[in-house]
C-alpha cells in the first residue's frame, strides 16, 4: 500500500466487482450460494483494504511526530 490514492483506486476496483456480483445475481447467473461466496470475496477484501488503510494513516501519523535528529 504506498498512499490512500491507490487505496482509492482499488476501493473502486472492488465496487465494480461488487455491482457485477449483484448484476450476475439479478439474471440469475449466480445462485444465492454463489453470489453469498461473492459476497465473501468482497467483503474480506474490504477488511484487508481496511486494515492497510488504518495501517497507512497510523505510520503517517508516527512519521509526522517524529522528532528530527
């Protein structure tokens, strides 16, 4: 993870993936048990994007204190 603006971009990534999870649903390509296991993928994803993203914040926010030697 270098910035929040890649953080962004694979935010949108994974919305994309979301609504076509829904779109396959809806003409019933996916079946409940599918589209649930799709709905897993996306929101695992989201936790560890998350999670790096709160990673990201914190070291920022640690390098900002730090005191200049």
């Amino acid at each position: 993870m270098g910035s929040i603006a890649e953080l962004r971009e694979e935010t949108l990534v994974l919305e994309k993936y979301w609504e076509r999870g829904v779109e396959l649903h809806s003409v019933g390509v996916l079946d409940g048990d599918e589209f649930g296991e799709w709905g897993s993928v996306c929101m695992s994803a989201m936790v560890v994007m998350g999670l790096d993203g709160m990673q990201f914040v914190i070291k920022s926010r640690l390098e900002g204190l730090a005191i200049p030697h």
